[in-house]
C-alpha cells in the first residue's frame, strides 16, 4: 500500500438527535450527528411515528387550500 494517500481514521462519537443515544465507530470524521438509528428507527422498534408528516400535510392542505376530513363531517 502506498502512504500518505489514505484518510486519517479516527474513533467517531455518533449522535441521535432523535433520541439522544451515543455510540462509537470508526470513522473518517471526529463527530457526526445522525437524524435516526437503531433504537428509534421505526423498523427495528416496531413502532412507527409521524411527527414531522403530520405538519407536512396540514401546510399543504392550507397552500391548496384543501380541507381536512376533520372539517368536512
């Protein structure tokens, strides 16, 4: 192998912002922030959650002008 051309390889502190958790891996960076892993990911909790779509479909409802089934009954 030749030298001086690999990136320097340092032990990186992963964090969830999710769900605060931390974890180590090698990695080419220090530090990395990770919106979800393991132990919030809905597929490996079972659970799932749809905090971020529920704002997504009310600001799209109100940009067409749509309106909610809630307000239809």
């Amino acid at each position: 192998m030749k030298d001086s051309i690999h990136p320097k390889v340092y032990k990186c502190k992963v964090t969830c912002i999710s769900c605060g958790s931390t974890f180590e891996i090698l990695d080419t960076k220090p530090e990395l922030r990770v919106d979800t892993c393991s132990k919030c990911h809905p597929f490996y909790t079972g659970k799932q959650r749809f905090v971020q779509a529920a704002g997504r479909v009310d600001k799209f409802n109100k940009k067409y002008g749509l309106k909610s089934e809630e307000e239809n009954k």
